[in-house]
C-alpha cells in the first residue's frame, strides 16, 4: 500500500512467531517461539501452581539462538537440582507447534490450544495463507494442585466436537479478516506531518544464523551469533514509537545534503503496520481474550473460519491465479433450523463474506502488482423469523417471533454493510414469490416491507436496491432459463458496484476503451468519484478502481440457490478482472470454456463446504442442476443429501450449536448456574436485548445509519478512516516486512514437485482436453459425451411422446442455451448498452447433425488440425543428410580405394563454449554488453516497475491498432 501524494509507503508486518515449541517443569510452562529462520526467539512463562487463574508472563524480549540455549540450559539445570532427580531432566519438551490458537476455561483450570500442523492452500502476493491440520489441547495446572469436577470431561468432550482441522485459516503476514481492497488501502487517521517527520531506521546488516536443530539444548552446539537479545515494547502510538532526537523532515535532510541547484529524487518514508483485526470473523476471540492485553502482539495469531481455494489459469504460459475466500461470522453463528433471521444486534444467520481475487502471478508484489478481487456477501434475511424443530417434518412452518414495525434490526443490519461496503447495497432475494400452501412467499413480503421502510429516510443516491427473483419456478418453466435471468441481473449489479482494481489500466484500454470496462460507475481508489464516467484514461493515471457497495444474495437457507446465483455473480466479475488485467478482449466469458469450468468448480466446492457448516449436509441443487446439466445420476445423490441434512438437523443440530456456543463464548460453564446440555434453547444467549443488557429504542427510528456513514458514502467509512494497531518507521528490506525472504525462504532447499504451486489446481494439466490445438482457457470445449447428448436431445424435441426430458438427465433446451448464451442476452438492453454475452447461440434446432460415423469419430482435422501427406523434395533431403551423418558417426563403413587404401573413417567434432568443462570446474561464457544491459533492465523492472513506453513505442504501438 502506498500514498502516492505525500510519497509514504506502508507494508504488513509479518508475525515474527511462526515456529514454536512447549516445555515443561512441574511448576512452570515455557513456551519458546521464534521466527522461519530461528534467529529471534521469545519466552512465555506460565505458572502452573495456580488452579483457575491464568498467570502468564511475557517478558517482551527478543533473544538470540545462543541466548535461549543457554536458558532452557539453565532451567533444566536448575529444576533437576531441585527436585533431586539425577536420572531425568527436570525440563522436557511436549510438543511443537506453529501457532496459539488460544486459552480456554470451563469449571477446572485453563488449557492452552495449540496449532501443531498446518497446510499451505494459497497464495496471495507474497502472502502465504495456511489451513489448521491438526491442533492440541493442553491442561497447564500440574496433576498435584487440581480440583477435579465431575462436569469438565463433558465440557472437554463438547469443546473438541469443533473440529479445528476442518476449514480454519490463518496466516502471518495477510490480515484475512478484511478484503484486499481494505488491507491495501493505506491508513488514513494518522496526519502526514506526522509521518514526515520521523527518519527511517538504518537497515539490519547483521548475519543471519543457521539453526540446524529447533532449540537444541546441547550446550556443545557452536552458535554463529554473538549478539546479545534486545528489549522491544510493542507499541500502538506513533508518538511513543518515534521519539527520537532526529525531527528533521525527508525534505530538510535532503536539502542539507544535496549541492545547490541541484534536486535529488524524494527517498519514499517506509512503516510497517499492523491492521485491526474484524473481530466479526476472528473465531478465537474469546480464546484469545484472555492475553489479548498483556501479550507481544507477535503471539497474537487471528484465525478465521471458512472456505479457501486457489487455482491456476495458464493463458498460453503465464499464469494467473484466482482465489476464492469465504469468511463465515462468528456472531450469531450455528446451524441450519436452529439459527434463523437475526438477533436484536443485527447479526444474521448463516453470514458468510466471499471475495474472488484474480491477480498476475508473475509480479508477486503488492505494490508493483496487478490485483482484481470482488466481494460479495450471503446471509439470512434480517428480521426475527425461526422454525420450529420440535415436530419431525421436512420443511417446519415458518414463524415470526417478534415484530418489528420500526425495522430496527434491519437497520442495524444495513448500517454495517454500508459502513463495511459502502453504496449502493444491492440485495438479490431468491426467496419463492408464489405457494400454494404459503410457506417462503410470507418472508418475501416481509422483506420487501422493511426495504421500503428504510428507503423512506435514506438519501435516493444511496437507496437499497431489492431484486426478486424466483429461482425454483423459472427453472420448472421450460421456455426459461435461470441461468441467462441470473447472468444478466449480475452484470447490471457488477456493473453498479464495479472491482477492486490497484493498477491503473492498461494504455490499450486508453486506445480502444470498452464500453463494458469504461462506464462502470465506481471511483478510484484514492476517492475520485469522476473516475468512472471519464471517456478516456490518460498516461498518467496512477490509480485504479475501487468497489463501493456489495450485493447480497439470500434465499432460505442461503445454501444451494444462494450458491448458484453467487457462482453468476463470479463469473461476470471475472470477466471484468481479467479484462482489467489485460487478458481478455472484451469482458465476457463462455459457460464451457476451461476456465468457466474451473471457476464453477470452485464454487462447487465453496458451497458444499458452507453447506456442510451450516446444514449438515453437502449441496442438493448445484449449479449443473439450473444449467441442466446434470447427469440423470445425480438425483440419486441429491435424494441421499437431502436425507443426511434431514438426519442431521435432527438429530446432531443441538449438539453442534452447544459445541458452536462453548467455543465461542456465547455460553460461560463458570458464569451459568444450569449446565449448558440441559438447556431448552439458547435464544437468551444471543439475543442480548431480551437479558436487559441494553433498553430498546436506543436510537433514532428514522436515522437508523450511523452520523459519519454518508460523510463518506459511496466509500465505505472503515476504509475512508482506517485505523491500525501499530505503526513503526521501517527500512526497507527489514526482516518484519521482508515478505520476499519469508515466503521464498532463499536459505533453505526445497524440492520443485513439493512446492504449493506445482499441486495447484491447474487450467492444463486438469481441464484441458488432451488432443486439442487451441490452448485457450476461454475457447468453447465440447464435454465428453456432449454429440450423443444433442443427438437424443434433438430426437426427444421431435418425438412428442417424451413428456418429461428431465427424467433421462438431459436437458429441455440446448447447452448452449442452458449455459446462458441465449439469444436473449445477444440483444442490445435499453439501460445496459450490452448485456452480459454478446454471441448468440451456434446450436439450433433446424440445423440438428444426422446420426452418421463422423459424429461419433471425428475427422484428424477436427482434433490435430491437418491431414498427414507426402513430405516435399526439400524435408527428404535434409533427413537423408542426418541419417547419412548418424551412419558415418556410429557404424563408419571402411571403403577400399585404390590408389590409397583404405580410407580414414568421418570423425565429427563438437564445437561448445564448454570444450575445457567438467564435473567439478565450469568456466562460464562471455557475456556481451548489450546483454548485460538487458538482464540489468529486467532487474530494475522488478523492484522499480515497468517505465513509461517512449514516444516512438506509442507512435508505432497506434499505428499498428489503427489497422484492426
């Protein structure tokens, strides 16, 4: 992150703990933690003599490897004189871990929760993001002072039904609590006066060691570092962290230095920083509430619940990584019948945050980078609505619980989104309109009410826009499509909130802008509300785009259609990043294409994960489902989900949500007279309001958004005024932000087939076809089985005796149409000057291909491109000359002459830069300048961006698109 106007750069501090290892005595706990290369280490020491309190010491002390030697030396030394063993160590290590995951308490003493595998799963920049494989839970009071309870193995039990391994993330460096628009934004609440007063530090040449065994306590062991361990306070004022003797600012040094007349180049003042994390979607908090305050930030590991997915586009060899994250919220959180609607706060059910990243894998940098992410978000409609479970019935009555006239949890609902998102706030409602018997219809009555009622006092620029769609009917309407509806209301909706952009466009967007790209109605990322109606981008522009406002999709249980729909909204933002990142001619994108099928995929995997979380069960209706797809065998499956999430919410709900409550504080055993399994229900524990903790009616009914929200508005207030935790003046290349060395790791070897990105999802390797020329991820792929398909396709429309088409699995109209390519969305719209696709359909039903041999075995033109024929006059002559050469060097034919003899066989003799090489000594060849000069211009391009092309380039560059 970088502000361009006062030429201040900002980068992430990197967690400093990343490897750690627990030891033990019998009065104490010492947890030793330190950084990838095991260079900087620090101590906690927790006593365990206490019973129920928690003392931990943290004495906020970086030591060297010989430093913490010598103390784990010493401590071992020192308990095993006195406790009189000779034989044992009075110190012993119990495990390793990478992370704390945090403390907990039931009725007993505490335990200490540690991360003891971990799993990479993508990549974000130089960002390495981590899943949780396997974690431990460890009693800290010794067996001597416990007061057992015949209540804690009941707790412990219920407390570990939270499976840690199962989709919890984490990283270092990359604050997954906040989107990449947020965390690339640089702070705002700090005055740059400030900043430019202060110099940055000098850079760190020490040596760096190598650490062979993780805290070996061999006493033997020769250590390479002599330096002594530095005391460090963390510190969250930029006063207290610069108060120094130093004061002048970057202009005045440099006018002191540099000679009259002449001006050098502003030198950018680096800080590191260190965001706040959304505590919305922290799921260890409460775990970590207890040593929040008194720890060194560097213990404080955030770890987030969710799903995380990452693939491979290969576009002819450069790769482009596109990366799915979904935060799940801790509040109001639990499972499918038992949670529904929202609590009095206005936290909803089932909350999840979605953000599709597309970036340029070849620069890796935040800075230099290209980055596209778009956010969207799912949740339960917002108003007090449940279902009683209490009777064995698939679907139980819907009923509303308490009024809400004044649309007051509403309103505190939307407030957030525009305080998180911004303007405008577009919701897609996929809730059932018409019923026979009413069922859902009664919440999409209520929900329009309270759209309509908070409208009333917010400005029109920034109204809540409602789009209704019914997802079950039109998709039992044969004429209709669910797909070409969905594809059309997400460009419209993409279209209003635009994408995360933080490079500014390319100079052929300038050349030949799109009317797709060019009239999205967003500003850029430094506030410019102009940005997006401009007809042209200029050289100089510096700044990208940036998204204000969210969509939020929901149905029901904001499952199967919620995914769908959130699958169309993917599929037309990637169209916009991938056309931002130069990639694509025009920001639109096939349904069978490589990359299409990749992205449904993940999303295939993104809604089965949620579903499994929140329903019990993986998805019933997927996406190949409303494209009608989907193989006839796929309904048995559907048949056997909707019996496991049946089964489930059941019979194993109640369990999970006391698991869901104990985990996240939601329910105290210590602080509750009545244990938590012999609880009727739970609604007091999340609806506050009802406990007397605050009165109602707290805030105007009318003004239900917060005073400083339309200060900002369209700009989301939290990053118009981002705020952060620690602020410290850096240099760069520092070890705390040096991002290249952490995620690279240069000092140690590593095999090419284990590295994350050689088991990457990959648009080659896993769906491409194998006998294939174009190579393209957006060419239209035939699937396997697809002519017999449209064979019976085209027979069941002509026969009149086929009522039901969907009963064989295929579908009632062609692919291409199913796919959302319908001629309806080649027409031209009367707001929208082009829909989402502008290419009609190639398959009609006049045109049906007769039952013959080439539909089954196509021709080799089809599949390789051209017929094999006779080799010309010029190839057989080049090819008996190297078989002649291979005859004469293996098997020389001696041939008797006669006034010579025998003739001398044809030795060949190779000619190398390398004639003198061997196994152990090269000599390199000799490099010429030019390109010497070449290799130096690639390197500067790396750590000082690519240079503006010159004029001549531009000339040559216009002319040659003039031609097309």
């Amino acid at each position: 992150m970088e502000d361009t106007k006062h030429n201040i750069q900002f980068y992430p501090i990197i967690n400093g703990l990343q490897k750690m290892a627990l030891y033990e005595t019998k009065a104490r706990l010492y947890l030793i933690g330190s950084n990838n290369t095991q260079t900087k280490f620090r101590v906690l020491k927790i006593d365990r003599t206490e019973s129920h309190s928690l003392n931990i010491t943290d004495d906020k002390v970086e030591y060297s490897q010989r430093q913490i030697k010598e103390l784990l030396s010493m401590i071992n030394e020192g308990n095993r004189a006195q406790s009189g063993q000779r034989q044992m160590f009075g110190l012993s290590r119990t495990v390793s871990a990478f992370g704390i995951v945090g403390f907990v308490r039931f009725l007993e003493g505490y335990y200490i929760i540690l991360v003891t595998k971990r799993r990479k799963v993508a990549v974000i920049g130089l960002h390495t993001i981590y899943k949780v494989e396997d974690t431990t839970m460890i009693y800290i009071p010794h067996d001597s002072v416990r007061k057992h309870h015949d209540d804690e193995p009941k707790y412990v039990r219920l407390f570990q039904n939270i499976d840690l391994s199962s989709n919890f993330y984490f990283s270092y460096s990359y604050d997954l609590t906040h989107s990449l628009q947020y965390n690339m934004s640089p702070p705002r609440d700090i005055p740059h006066e400030l900043l430019l007063r202060f110099k940055s530090p000098s850079p760190d040449v020490g040596e760096v060691e190598k650490a062979e065994d993780f805290l070996n306590l061999s006493v033997n062991s020769k250590d390479s570092s002599e330096e002594p361990g530095k005391g460090f306070s963390s510190q969250s004022n930029i006063k207290s962290s610069c108060n120094g003797n130093d004061t002048t600012t970057a202009s005045e040094s440099q006018s002191q230095t540099s000679p009259p007349g002449k001006r050098k180049k502003q030198v950018p003042c680096s800080y590191g920083i260190r965001n706040i994390p959304n505590n919305k979607y922290v799921w260890n908090a409460y775990l970590l509430k207890p040593v929040e305050r008194r720890l060194h930030p560097a213990w404080i590991l955030p770890i987030t619940h969710g799903f995380v997915a990452q693939s491979n586009i290969s576009v002819y060899g450069r790769s482009f990584f596109l990366t799915l994250i979904a935060r799940r919220s801790c509040r109001y959180a639990g499972t499918r019948f038992l949670k529904r609607g929202a609590n009095f706060e206005g936290d909803v059910a089932n909350e999840v945050e979605t953000e599709q990243l597309v970036c340029d894998a070849h620069v890796t940098s935040l800075l230099m980078g290209r980055f596209t992410s778009f956010v969207q978000i799912r949740g339960s409609i917002p108003s007090h609505w449940s279902q009683d479970v209490s009777k064995m019935v698939p679907k139980p009555p819907i009923t509303f619980d308490v009024m809400d006239p004044f649309a007051e949890t509403a309103g505190k609902h939307f407030n957030e989104l525009l305080r998180r998102f911004g303007s405008p706030i577009i919701i897609l409602n996929l809730v059932k309109r018409r019923e026979r018997r009413p069922h859902e219809s009664i919440l999409n009555t209520d929900y329009c009410r309270l759209i309509d009622q908070l409208n009333i006092t917010l400005p029109p620029q920034h109204h809540i826009q409602y789009v209704a769609v019914d997802m079950a009917r039109i998709n039992k309407q044969k004429d209709e499509n669910v797909m070409s509806r969905l594809s059309d209301i997400a460009y419209r909706a993409v279209k209003k909130t635009g994408i995360f952009q933080s490079a500014p466009p390319y100079y052929s967007h300038h050349l030949n802008p799109n009317t797709h790209y060019r009239h999205m109605e967003r500003t850029s990322t430094q506030g410019n509300y102009n940005f997006g109606s401009r007809r042209n981008f200029t050289l100089t522009e510096r700044h990208g785009r940036m998204q204000t406002g969210v969509v939020r999709v929901n149905c029901v249980d904001c499952l199967d259609r919620t995914n769908t729909a959130q699958f169309c909204l993917g599929k037309c933002a990637l169209a916009f990043q991938l056309y931002s990142l130069g990639v694509l001619e025009r920001p639109a994108l096939e349904f069978d294409s490589d990359c299409v099928r990749m992205l449904e995929e993940m999303y295939e995997d993104h809604g089965d994960t949620l579903a499994l979380q929140y329903g019990g069960s993986q998805l019933v209706h997927r996406i190949k489902t409303y494209r009608r797809t989907a193989p006839w065998t796929s309904q048995g499956n559907d048949i056997m989900q909707t019996l496991s999430r049946y089964y489930s919410n059941t019979f194993s709900d109640t369990e999970k949500q006391n698991a869901i409550n104990l985990f996240l504080g939601v329910y105290i055993p210590r602080e509750e007279p009545v244990p938590i399994w012999e609880l009727s229900s739970d609604y007091l524990l999340h609806h506050t309001l009802t406990r007397g903790v605050r009165p109602c009616h707290s805030r105007s009914t009318s003004q239900w958004w917060d005073s400083d929200v339309m200060e900002t508005l369209p700009v989301p207030v939290e990053q118009a005024r981002k705020s952060v935790s620690l602020l410290l003046p850096v240099s760069s290349g520092e070890p705390k932000i040096d991002l290249y060395t952490d995620h690279h790791r240069p000092s140690e070897f590593c095999i090419l087939s284990e590295l994350f990105s050689y088991h990457m999802s990959h648009s080659v390797r896993d769906y491409m076809p194998n006998f294939t020329t174009d190579e393209s991820p957006f060419s239209v792929r035939r699937r396997p089985g697809k002519r017999q398909e449209e064979l019976s396709r085209n027979q069941s429309s002509t026969s009149s005796s086929q009522k039901n088409p969907g009963m064989t699995g295929q579908a009632s109209t062609s692919s291409t149409t199913s796919s959302g390519t319908s001629s309806t969305e080649s027409e031209a719209s009367d707001e929208d000057e082009l829909s989402v696709v502008t290419t009609a359909s190639d398959d009609d039903g006049d045109n049906s291909p007769s039952l013959s041999l080439v539909s089954f075995f196509p021709p080799m033109t089809e599949t390789y491109g051209d017929y094999l024929h006779e080799p010309s006059r010029a190839d057989n002559s080049i090819y008996k000359r190297y078989e002649q050469i291979y005859k004469t060097t293996s098997c020389p034919v001696i041939k008797m002459n006669q006034s010579t003899g025998p003739a001398a066989p044809l030795v060949l003799i190779q000619r190398s830069s390398f004639c003198l090489d061997s196994s152990v000594e090269t000599d390199p060849p000799t490099v010429g300048r030019r390109s010497r000069d070449l290799y130096n211009g690639y390197v500067s391009m790396a750590s000082k961006g690519s240079q503006p092309p010159a004029n001549r380039d531009l000339l040559m560059y216009r002319k040659f698109a003039s031609f097309s």
